[in-house]
C-alpha cells in the first residue's frame, strides 16, 4: 500500500499529513506493507512523483493524505474535481485561476476507497470525522484528480482515495489564531482507520471498488 503526504506550505514548518504519514508508516502492519511517499506542494509535480512511485511499487492501494488546516475533523474526500484555484501560490510559486486541471479531462472521479466506512471506523474510535464532497481547488484536489485520471486512463486496478486531516495541537497554537487541532494519537489512529479500512472489502453503500468512476454532470 502506497500512503502519500505532503511537505509543509504556507509558511508552516510542518505539515500535519507528513508528521502522522511517518510515524504510521514506521510500523509493521499485519496485511500490508506501507510505503511512503513524500510530495512537494507543487503543481504537476507532485502527480508526477506520486505516479512514479504507483508504477515503481505497483500497490493494490493508494492513500493520499493533505493537511486542511481549518477544518474541525478528519475527513476522508468522496471527489476530486477538474478545477484548479488557488487562494496563495503553491510551493514553487505557481498559482492557477480557474483552470481546469486536465484540459478536456472529465469533470471530476470519485474516490475509490470507502469514505463512508472509512468516517464510521474513524468515529467508532472517538475521532470527529466525516465524508467531504471537497477537496478544494488546491494541490491535493489537484494530486488527487490526476492520480485517479491516470489510473483511469491507463486502466490500472489500484484503489486510491484522498483524506485531509486537521492541524496538529502544536501548529494550531503557533500563532495562527482561534484554529482547531488535534493530537499526533488522534491523527495516527484516523490514518490506522483509514489504511485497515481501505484494506478490507469494500462497503456497498459506498462509492468505490471498480476502477474510477466519472463524476458526470
Ligand atoms: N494541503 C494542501 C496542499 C498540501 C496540503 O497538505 C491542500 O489541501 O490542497
């Protein structure tokens, strides 16, 4: 299983998804082994990287994670969409407006992992959690658009789904103001929930299972 996350952006010296990736990954899980991949928050690079490590490492599955700063749980994403907007640029200084991300791609591919079953494990363990219909218009909506676009054009049977998680404790207090955030155990039992739910088989009320399903309007 492949887990992604991001550098630190915004100002920031850590990113919440970064932290909680690499104390999870260091674990031995029962099912599966968890390779990490570490993503700029750069526009085009960060799919490239990410998708050079799916066709290096060939996982059944793919977990992207983000960091959502203001958000008050951790909430796994049901969609991507084919619009990019940025509110500040991204790491390299691009900052896109009103663009789509794949010029005549689809409009949008809905997660392929079980967002709803996901947010249910999540708060069976006490953690605010829920189902997201968006990603926003930044670079995780834009990682997540593109991985699913390549996974769908080029047919690849991976399972992949976006997550963003709240703040840590400590950023929330570094001056930011009145923000929400949550302890590193919080974070890393969500992130525990999110791989051994992705793991198991797949919850028919959910959106998933059989390759990316086109969001059409
Ligand atoms: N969060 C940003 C980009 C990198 C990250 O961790 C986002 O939500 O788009």
């Amino acid at each position: 299983m492949l887990v992604s996350a991001f550098e630190p952006f915004d100002g920031q010296r850590i990113n919440s998804s970064l932290e909680t990736a690499r104390v999870v990954c260091r674990e031995d899980h029962p099912r599966a082994r968890l390779v990490l991949a570490e993503l700029p928050v750069v526009r085009d690079a960060c799919a490239e990287r990410l998708i050079e490590c799916i066709e290096q490492e060939l996982p059944d599955v793919v977990l992207m994670l983000g960091e959502a700063g203001r958000r008050l749980s951790v909430q796994p994403e049901l969609v991507a969409i084919n619009r990019e907007h940025y509110r500040i640029p991204d790491n390299a200084g691009n900052r896109p407006r009103e663009s789509p991300v794949v010029a005549d791609g689809p409009v949008g591919y809905f997660s392929t992992l079980p967002v709803n079953a996901m947010a249910a494990r999540m708060q069976e363990a006490g953690i605010p959690a829920e189902v997201s219909s968006s990603a926003g218009l930044y670079i995780c909506n834009h990682l997540f658009y593109r991985v699913m676009h390549h996974l769908a054009l080029h047919h690849v049977p991976v399972r992949a789904g976006f997550v963003h998680l709240p703040f840590l404790h400590r950023q929330a207090t570094e001056g930011k103001g009145d923000v929400p955030g949550m302890a590193p155990e919080t974070l890393t039992a969500a992130v525990r929930s999110a791989i051994d739910v992705s793991l198991e088989s797949t919850d028919p009320d959910d959106v998933t299972g059989h390759g990316p399903q086109q969001v059409t309007l």
